[in-house]
C-alpha cells in the first residue's frame, strides 16, 4: 500500500504543486493566466491518454514493468519542464510527464482489482482515494515550501527526484500481482472490442461519467484556487498553500470515514447518498459566491464541504464500477482513469474561461457534482448491480 500510494500520489504532485508560481510563470513567460492554466490541464489531458494505453499492457505483461517504465518517462519529462523557455514548450512537456504518471494511476487501482473485490477493495481504494485525494491539496502547500528557496523550476527538479525515488521504491518493493495464467494477449482489436465491451455496460459507463465529474469538481478548484485566494482574497503564496492544506483535512475525513462505512453499507449506498450532500454543498457554494457573502470563509466553508462529500465519492463510484471486470482490471481501470482525468481536463480550463475567480469556481464545481448526481440516478443506478447475495450481477447491470 505504501508504493502503490507513492505511485498513485505522482500524479496530483505533478499537477498541483507549482500552481502557487502560476501568476509568476504568467509573468516570465509573458503569456496570460488562461495560457498558463492549458499546462495544468495539459498534464491532466496526458493522464487521461496514457491510461488508455497503459491498461491494456498492463494486461498483457503485467503490472511492475509498465509502472516502473512509465514513472522514468515522467523523470524525463520534469527535467524537460525544468528548462522549457516558452509556455508552449512547457505545456507539451507537462503532457509528456502526465503520460508517465499515468501509470502509476490507473495501475494501482488494477493491482487492488487483482486482489481484493467488493468491501475489501472498496477499503483499500479508500487508502489510495485518501492519497489520490490529499495529494492535490497537500502539493501547493510542499510547492510554496520549495518556492521559499527557489523559483518555479526548482519545482519541477524536486518532482524529477521524487519520480526518481518512487521508480526505485517500486522496482525494490513491488509485487507483480498479475500470475502469467491472467494475462491477456496485446492484441489492439482484441483491445477494442474490450473497450467497446466495456462502453456497452450501461451502469459502468454511467459510474465512470459519475467518477469523471467528480474529479472535474476538484480539478476546478485546483485550477482556479490558486487565482481565488491568491488574486482575489490577497493571499500570499504562502497563505496560499495553508488554505490548500486545510481543504486535504475534509478529504483525509471523509476518506476515513469511508472505510468505517464500508463496513456497515454497501459501496453504492454511499456513494449514493454523498452524490446528494455533495450537490446540496455545491449549490450553498454558488449561492455564497454569487452575492459575495462571507468574504474568504464565506467560500471556504461550503468548498470544504463540496470536497468532503467528494471525497466519499471518488474511492466508490470506481469500487462499484471496476467489482465487475475482474478479468480485465487494467483495461477497465484505464478507461475508467481516462475518463476521470479526461473529463477533469475539458472541464477545470473553463474556471479561467469564466474569470478565474470564486463565482467562476463555484460554477463549475456545482454544475459537475450536479451532473454527476444525475448521471447517477438516471443512468448509472448502480443499486442494479448487487444482488440479493450481495454478490455483482452482471446480467442487471448490461439492461
């Protein structure tokens, strides 16, 4: 769990911990806010790409070489970040080093598929949501941290080591637990008609849409966070990062409190009823941006709130969506990843799109939970895929 978690972590790390230098990169690379904001979701959109791929070979040879492999392309393209003398440059290396964390993303989740199902996989990918979920509220904070004895490329030399250390931890201390009698033969249209499988299934794709606006939601504010607190409140990078940190506590609680629940509900149930809180914190929100009540906590209060039933959702929509395709556990959790990530990337550029600032936010993070609410009743009903025995009914789930 340590290394799945160190591998699972490299990518929120990737993406969110020089966003306190955004507003300074804007300014030395001379572009604008938006411009600089397409490298946030460059390296989102290359998360999403390299799942795809990274799943159906996972199947194929396993899950070690694909993981350690990717992390070392992730080392390489943080060095290319670190010397990148234009924005565009830097954006396509951001997507380079989105494509090598990807890996470890969606892999983790397939390692956990390949041992674990139903309640005690919902548990352990609670553990990984945790990590999956801190990660992008913790990393602004380590990056101001870093940014008090260096500029912002020093962040991107402080990920190339990490990603150094984690590709070694990973080659050291990480099983292959994917037996050669799993395995599935790389053949692409094998691997099309997989995903074409896949797409068929009602209630998946409905879950992985649902787990995909989730993420949308927290990709918003982490995208726009950095201009709310920083431009519009008068925060300091600093500042900055505390108010990063104190938003990763709502999600460690309802990560937490996730695994209590596990064992008293089943994982739909859950995600059912946070689908529901996380909508009615997310209107509260808007609402309080919309008339400027509260000042800084007046948003702070129901974000945190919109992140916590988030936070119970991101670790049981995938739970439910991946408990039905055992066999292909990578490929599933790849498009599963993809989507997630995907969606995050068309959705959280359009918090710049709207002026990069708490209405703006609030915006796309209640329009995401709300859809997501939706596409989860009307579409996913994942209460179709337990069966009286508890057992997944795969037959329910395809009408």
């Amino acid at each position: 769990m340590l290394t799945l978690g160190a591998l699972i972590a490299l990518g929120p790390l990737s993406i969110d911990m020089y966003l306190p230098a955004l507003p300074s990169i804007a300014k030395e690379l001379l572009t604008t806010e938006s411009t600089v904001q397409l490298t946030v979701s460059g390296t989102v959109l290359g998360l999403g790409l390299g799942q795809l791929l990274v799943g159906p070979l996972s199947d194929a040879v396993g899950r070690r070489v694909p993981l350690i492999a990717g992390t070392l392309i992730h080392v390489i393209a943080s060095v290319l970040c670190l010397f990148a003398p234009t924005v565009e440059l830097l954006a396509i290396a951001r997507v380079v080093q989105g494509l090598g964390a990807s890996a470890g993303a969606v892999l983790a989740l397939a390692v956990v598929r390949d041992l674990y199902t139903d309640r005690a996989a919902a548990t352990l990918l609670s553990r990984l949501i945790l990590v999956m979920g801190v990660s992008p509220v913790l990393a602004p904070t380590l990056g101001s941290a870093v940014l008090q004895w260096t500029e912002w490329r020093g962040v991107f030399a402080v990920l190339g080591a990490l990603g150094l250390a984690i590709a070694l931890f990973a080659l050291l201390w990480l099983p292959e637990t994917l037996p050669r009698s799993r395995r599935q033969p790389l053949r692409w249209r094998a691997t099309v008609r997989t995903y074409g499988g896949l797409l068929t299934d009602r209630s998946f794709v409905g879950l992985i849409v649902v787990a995909g606006l989730a993420m949308a939601g927290l990709f918003a504010f982490v995208a726009g966070g950095s201009f709310v607190f920083q431009v519009q409140f008068g925060l300091d990078q600093q500042q900055f990062g505390l108010m990063f940190g104190a938003s990763a506590v709502w999600l460690i609680a309802a990560t937490q409190l996730n695994a209590r629940l596990m064992r008293r509900y089943e994982p739909y149930q859950v995600l059912v009823a946070a689908s529901m809180f996380a909508t009615a914190s997310g209107a509260v929100l808007f609402v309080m941006a919309a008339t400027a009540t509260g000042g800084l906590f007046g948003i702070a209060v129901p974000l945190w709130a919109v992140l916590f039933f988030a936070g119970l959702m991101l670790p049981n929509a995938p739970a439910v969506a991946l408990n039905a395709h055992g066999e292909t556990a990578g490929t599933a959790a790849s498009l599963l990843g993809a989507v997630q990530f995907g969606v995050g990337a068309a959705i959280s550029p359009m918090v710049g799109v709207l002026g990069n600032n708490a209405l703006g936010m609030s915006i796309v993070m209640f329009g995401g939970i709300t859809l997501a609410m939706v596409v989860l009743l009307l579409v996913a009903r994942p209460w179709q895929l337990t069966a009286v025995s508890g057992e997944p009914a795969l037959a329910m789930a395809m009408h």
